[in-house]
C-alpha cells in the first residue's frame, strides 16, 4: 500500500509547535541526537514494540495517518510506533495531554502511564489528562499499536491556561544586561528567552535607587527593550525583567542591573539674593540650592544707563561673598547663579542693587622692620585688603608714635636713615584714601639699627696750615645728601694716645660751594704738633667720631706766638 498521510525522511526541517512559542528543529539524518522539543521515532514490525526498530527518524509532532505500510520494512498491518521526546517545561504547572486515534494507544510522563487505550478499534477513540507537571526536564512517551485496517494516531501536550487553574509563576528570565548611550540618553536592554512553554510576554520595570517603587515600562513579547525616557538628571536606576504566563502569573525579576544617567539638568536658580554695603566690601547673601556644588557671582557697574557688561566675578561653595573689589562711591548690581557637580548652571537670580559709600581703607598688614648695614632700618608692608588700590593715594609712617614721612601708594618700603646707631626704634604704617581718610595703624613692627656703618663717609681733600696765630682748614663737600653739618676736633698726643676736643662745626650753607673751611685763632700756640679732625655728620647725629670709624685728620706745627 502506498501511506495515505506521510511518514517522515532524515532531511526533513520541522516546525516545533507544541504548546511554546514557536522554534525550528532540523532533523538529523539518524534518530539518534533529535533535537527536543522533537520527538524520537521509532517503527516495530510487531504490536509490541519488542525488537530492534525498523526504522528510527525525528518527527516534529504526533499526527499520523496511515492507511498502508508507514515505512520500508514495517508491514501494512500489525506493527507499532513509539514516540519519545525529553524537554524542559520551565516552572511547570497544570497541563492537558490528548491522545486521538484508532486502535492501542498509551502515553507516560516519566516512565508513568498516564493515558491507556490499548485495544484494537475501527472506530476514533480519545482520552485527556489534565495533571500537573513539575518545573525542569521530564520525558514524554506515546506508544501506538496498529492491529488492522487504518492506522491513526494524534497525540498533543498543551499548558493549561485558565487563571482558575494555572497558579504557579513563571521562572524569572536570565541573562538581562543593559547598555546605556550618554549621547543620546537611551538604555539598551536584552535578556535570554524564556523556557515556559505558556509564555505571554515579558514585563519590564525601573525603579530609581534609593526608592523601593517599580514602575513598569513596557510589555513585549520580544527579549529587547529600549528606554528613551529616562530623566538626564545624574541619578542611578535599576532595572529587572519579569515573564508573564497566559493565566497571568507573573516570575520573579531578575537581578537588578544598574545605570547612571548623564546629568544635563540645571539646578534651581538661587533665591533670596541680597547685598549690604560696608567694610571690606559689597556682602552679597541668598538661599542654598539643593543639589548645587558651587555658585558663581556676577556683577554690572551702574551708570545712568551706560553700565559695563555683566561679568562674573566669584566662585564660591558657600551662600555668602563680599566683594571687595567694587569701588566706592559707585553704583551696582548683582546676581547668582548655581552649578552641579556635572557643570550645570541655573539662569542667573533676580539682581540685587547696592549703592556704595566711602570708607577708610583697612590698615597695611605684613610690617617688617629690619636693620641695613650702612643705611638704616628698611620698612617693608603689603597693601590693605581693601578698598582697591585705585582709592588709596598714600601710606603715613610712624615711629615712636611720631609721624616720620609720607610716600605714594605704589611704595610698600620705606628706608629709614635717621637713626642712631644701636637704637631700638617702633614702627606703624597706615593708609590714606583720596578723601583723606586714614586707616587704622598696621601691626607694629621694631628694629634696632647697626650699631656701625650709619655715619657719613670720610671728609675728603682735607688740608690745613697756620696763617699766624690761625688755624685754616679746608675740605671737599662730601657727597651724602643727609649731612647736615661738620664737626671740628683738636687732637694732642699724651703719653702716646691722642686725645680730642671739640672746637666747633660748620653748616652746609650754600649745597653749590665744592669746599668748606673752618678758621679759628689759637690765641697763645706753644710750638706744639697736633691733629685736627673734620668729620660729617647726618640729620641723625652719625659721625665717624660718635661711632668710632676712621675719620679724616691733618697735622699742623702751632708756631709759638710771637709776641
């Protein structure tokens, strides 16, 4: 006879439809290694599957027709058919196993029959099994015995999807993994497909971290899902993926898989902006903003319409600034702006306007004293914090509490040269404005002057003789511009030691004479051999003589008097 349905070949592709999503199954050229969830086929000449099989194949399903011999080998009549397959069923649950056909039929779940029709018949007979199956892999098993006539067998396996009876949740899909794109602010999901043969779709939730709440994004049947709407605010979310059964039964998530949006949302603009005049400068105030990392302060110079550009110009972590750069007697306006950790600015604040006053400077800080060999003491400072130095036009010297000199702003040192050697001297410096307003003295700095090296250098080209009972004395104007005057001594020699006298001094009169001279009677000169001294002294009182330096001297022969 020629088979009146089909029987199936070792090139055949077949199409694995029972009770899951669909899946294709290409079927090897032997029985051996068929690929679940096809079954394994085998043909008996004989009514009880005893013996070695005529023929083995895979077959997609059992739906059989036969009205002849079902293969080469195999008789038209008496032989059998066995039917196995070995698949997971994932979680498991209620299922419907259906036999249909003309004479023996028997299924077994695991080596358990199930289902038990095994007699000759001429007429379609059938039979369901509703029974619940475990979660994991478990064998399928459909034997068929055809004694005479037509040979029809058709045996299906299908999960039971009413919500009455279905009560058991899918297993959790595996394998999710998330991919985020910064650029165009999108979350690429993908996660293994599920192994529930009642499989609905899949459920996709987010959850912000830090909150318990899921919120569901999307329902597909696919295994891939895209987020376009995340908020770019920096912050983290997690995602899990849940499958859904036919009755509604919903898996467990997956594992959380985390992701960190980029931050591209300004914070807040600050609030609360206020500005109060006075020393050191213009205080600007306002309200924290959450979430910012730094503020950034601008400021416009106001002038009856023609102000300057607005210009930034601080940064700070804090809500407080002053400003001490603004001018006084000026106009101004001012506004904030908040920053993110991310760079994120605000739109800058309301403004806030400040009429500015005049205030004495704050005092010079950082005085040092110190002692210059050959000088002096040399001053040094650094100049007040505020105002601007536009506004400061001098700094006023004290020493000892007396009032020493005045120099230009642009100066921060000061050489004092009217000092006395070994003298310990005090000092202060404050600051002067252009309406002559005068700040606090600084911190007082003291230093004591080189005992030596102070007084003015040697006279030179001094020269002397007797001009009768006269003494004439002539020297070159020395060069120091702080010598005030000379000082004249007489010189005698006792037991080896000169000693001096002072005989008097002589004023710098005219700054253009090269030469000074000094001239004094002697009155009664005894003959004797002495020196006379001419030495220079500052405004300070240094000399040569006070100090104990060399000095310049002539010796003159006294000529006894004549008389």
């Amino acid at each position: 006879m020629i088979p009146a349905r089909r029987t199936a070949t070792a090139a055949t592709v077949v199409l694995a439809t029972a009770g899951g999503l669909l899946t294709t199954a290409a079927t090897p050229a032997s029985a051996a290694g068929c690929t679940s969830p096809t079954y394994t086929r085998q043909f008996f000449a004989n009514t009880t599957l005893s013996g070695t099989p005529k023929r083995s194949d895979c077959d997609a399903g059992v739906d059989e027709y036969w009205s002849g011999s079902p293969a080469t080998g195999v008789p038209a009549d008496n032989f059998s058919v066995r039917w196995t397959v070995t698949r997971d069923f994932g979680s498991g649950g209620p299922f419907s196993l259906t036999v249909k056909g003309q004479d023996g039929m028997r299924v077994y779940l695991d080596g358990y029959r199930k289902i038990d029709l095994w007699k000759g018949t001429n007429t379609t007979v059938s039979k369901t099994a509703n029974l619940t199956i475990p979660a994991g892999k478990h064998t399928l098993r459909v034997d068929y015995a055809n004694w005479t006539g037509v040979a029809a067998v058709k045996f299906a396996y299908t999960p039971i999807t009413s919500a009455t009876y279905d009560k058991v949740r899918p297993l959790a899909p595996t394998g999710l993994a998330v991919s985020y794109d910064k650029v165009a602010n999108k979350a690429q999901l993908t996660w293994a497909r599920n192994k529930e043969m009642d499989l609905a779709g899949y459920r996709v939730y987010r959850r912000q971290a830090g909150t318990g709440t899921w919120v569901r994004m999307t329902t597909t049947t696919g295994t891939s899902y895209t987020d376009t709407t995340l908020p770019q605010t920096g912050s983290a979310y997690y995602y899990e993926v849940r499958a859904l059964d036919k009755a509604g039964n919903e898996s467990y998530g997956t594992a959380d898989v985390p992701v960190t949006t980029v931050d591209r949302t300004a914070p807040a603009v600050p609030s609360g902006v206020a500005v109060r005049d006075g020393q050191p400068g213009v205080a600007v105030t306002w309200n924290a903003v959450s979430g910012a990392a730094h503020y950034l302060l601008y400021r416009r110079w106001e002038n009856d319409g023609m102000s300057d550009p607005v210009e930034q110009v601080g940064k700070v972590a804090a809500t407080s600034w002053i400003d001490s750069t603004a001018k006084e007697n000026l106009y101004y306006s001012y506004w904030v702006a908040a920053v993110d950790a991310a760079g994120n600015r605000s739109a800058l604040s309301p403004s806030a306007y400040v009429e500015r006053g005049d205030f004495a400077p704050s005092a010079p800080t950082a005085l040092t004293a110190a002692p210059r060999t050959g000088e002096g003491i040399v001053l040094s400072w650094s100049a007040p914090s505020v105002p601007v130095a536009q506004d400061l036009t001098s700094y006023r010297i004290y020493c000892d509490g007396r009032f020493l000199h005045e120099v230009p702003a642009r100066q921060t040192s000061y050489l004092d040269t009217g000092v006395h050697g070994g003298t310990s001297y005090r000092y202060t410096v404050t600051a002067v404005d252009v309406m002559n307003q005068e700040s606090a003295p600084s911190a007082p700095a003291t230093a004591t002057a080189p005992a030596t090296g102070l007084a003015p250098e040697p006279v030179a080209g001094l020269r002397g003789r007797m001009n009768g009972t006269d003494i004439e004395l002539i020297w070159q104007r020395n060069a120091e511009e702080d010598v005030d005057h000379y000082d004249v001594y007489r010189g005698v020699l006792v037991d080896g030691t000169w000693q001096y006298d002072k005989w008097g001094w002589v004023r710098q009169t005219w700054v253009d004479e090269p030469t000074l001279s000094f001239v004094r009677d002697l009155y009664e000169p005894q003959g004797e051999t002495a020196r006379w001294a001419v030495i220079a002294v500052d405004g300070a009182g240094n000399s040569r003589f006070t100090s104990g330096e060399e000095f310049s001297y002539v010796t003159v022969t006294e000529v006894e008097n004549p008389a």
